[in-house]
C-alpha cells in the first residue's frame, strides 16, 4: 500500500471567524473560504478544512472535547485505494465515494478517508548556508535573512494523537496499512511513518486515558530552521501563543515550534527532518525533556544592547 501521508485534517469548530483569522496567519492560503468554513492550504496542496461542528456533511464526532473529525491520507494511485478496500473490508466499513475516494474508521474510531494525493510537487530550494570547511551555500552578496523574507508551509508533515492503547494502535497501523515504527518513546508510543514516505514520522501515539482520545497536534514542513523561526516570530509577535518551542527533538531531528489554536489542538513548524529507509533500526527512548528535546528556547520580545534597566532595551515589534 504506498500511502504518502496526510493530504488534509478536517475539524468542526466552534468559531469559523476565529480559525480562518489564526490559520491565515499561521501562513495557510485560504481556499473557498466563507463564514460556513473551508479549505487552508499548504504550497503543496495540503491543510487543514474547517466546518461549524454541527454541519451534518462532517463525519460523527468522537466522544471526547477534540475537534478533529477526520484525517485524509493521500495515496499513489486508485490500485492502493483498492488494497486499501480490499483489506479493511475484511472487519469494518469501507465507504467508497463518488470521486473513487473511501471512508472508513481506525482501530480507536477515528475517521479516516484514503484519496489519490491531491498533493502538488514542490520545487524550491531549502535553506542555503555557509560554513567553514564546506563550499559555499550563498553567493557572495546573497543574504541568508531580509526583511519580508517569505515563511510559508510546505506541506503538512505529521498528526500526533492521544490514544487509550499506542501497542493496539501502532499493530492496526503496520499490519493493516504497511507503517512501519521509526522509534518509540516510552511509555507513550510509537513514530510512524507509511512504507511510500521516508520522513522519520508522519505520525506519532501518546497513550492517554479514552476520555483524552483527540488530536495533540499537527504539523507543517516549513524550508528551513529559519523560516521556522521567522515564521514563528511573525505568529507570537501577532498575539499569538506559543506553547513549546523554538527548539530541537532529539527522534526525527526536526526544529520544532509549537503554538495554541483556536482548533483545540496545537499547531508546529518544523523543518529539516530526518529520512529514512528499511534498514533503520527503531530506537527507544525515555518520555521525558531530555528523551525529546536535544535544546529548547523560549521565545521573548526583541531586545538591543543599549541604555536602559539591566542595560537592554525593548525592541519595537514592528512588522517583517
């Protein structure tokens, strides 16, 4: 089965006007948007869709406080939609769509609808840079950083779940759908990633009591650390809160920023995560600061050296 990975996250929420406002600023374009909801994509054709949570087209709320009501995976072809039907059929219901399209639920109820990727291919550069002992990344006169630098996500990269049993989960996962675990931190569960997409994950367990049963958070691929971090400094300096980050995990190796949402789940910038193939070998780790993070940062104001208290003065927060 070559699933790629998610193509979209659909929620029902609770304030259209608030989630249009945050995932417009979180860089997302918006796509046939009205006060009904509608679709914020990624530059590769990816989002997230948001519907008033009681819009009859959503699929059954979970019976938990979570406002995620479905994860879209993307596949190669209409042959793996097929695989897909012919597998899960064997002990649930698998709905198929005008569009060739299925629906159906995972092994927690979670709702999940398998498409031909709607994902268009990306060609940009990564993050260029310069470092004794290497050639060159930037030209001479090419500017790493500039004011009004473009920060825009990628691709959505990877959904993290609260789930009742991460080992029933992680088993339903790779032997009903071919992931495969990169790594697993203990005691919360396992990094998945689908056999066609070598990121380190696409996606991650927590075990959590049933009545936690949600989304945690997701994620988008932005080009570079420091588009993450401009990206991020341009959310917080618009009011925006940051909840863990800027800073590093230790599995996957990806920079990590993390932020609140008007969606109930929190929402990451990450950036230069580890691939890779068959013959890696899982790792296990500790939950803990020290098994997920190799550094952390706390976001603050701009500052400059000069006169003042403590000889620092507060920056102005003035726009990109």
């Amino acid at each position: 089965m070559n699933i790629i990975g998610p193509d979209a996250l659909v929620f029902g929420v609770d304030d259209i006007a608030a989630c249009t406002e945050y995932l417009t600023e979180f860089g997302l374009k918006p796509i046939d948007v009205t006060d009904k909801g509608g679709f914020f994509e990624a530059l590769d054709g990816t989002g997230v869709e948001i519907r008033h949570r009681d819009d009859p087209s959503l699929p059954t709320p979970l019976p938990t406080p979570t406002m995620l009501r479905q994860q879209v995976y993307g596949v190669q072809s209409t042959e793996d939609l097929d695989a897909i039907e012919t597998e899960l059929s064997k002990d649930r219901r698998v709905t198929r769509l005008a569009d060739g399209s299925l629906e159906t639920t995972d092994v927690f109820d979670f709702a999940l609808k398998f498409q031909v990727t709607k994902r268009r291919e990306l060609v940009m550069e990564a993050e260029k840079i310069n470092a004794p002992g290497a050639p060159a990344g930037r030209a001479p006169n090419e500017l790493g950083i500039y004011p009004g630098m473009p920060a825009l996500p990628r691709t959505l990269s990877h959904t993290v779940l609260f789930v009742p049993d991460q080992q029933k989960g992680a088993e339903w996962y790779v032997e009903r759908l071919g992931f495969v675990i990169t790594d697993i931190l203990v005691p919360a569960g396992p990094f998945l990633r689908p056999k066609a997409n070598d990121d380190h994950h696409t996606l991650f367990f927590i075990q959590t009591p049933e009545y936690m049963k949600g989304i945690e958070h997701l994620a988008f691929h932005m080009g570079g650390p420091t588009e993450l971090m401009v990206a991020g400094s341009r959310l917080a300096r618009k009011g925006f809160q940051s909840f863990w980050g800027p800073g590093r995990h230790k599995f996957g190796s990806n920079w990590f920023w993390y932020f609140n949402s008007p969606l109930g789940t929190h929402f990451e910038y990450d950036a230069d995560m580890d691939k890779h193939d068959d013959s890696w070998v899982a790792r296990q780790a500790p939950m803990s600061p020290q098994g997920t993070q190799m550094f952390l940062f706390e976001w603050r104001k701009r500052w400059s050296p000069g006169p003042g208290p403590e000889g620092i003065t507060e920056g102005e927060d003035t726009p990109e």
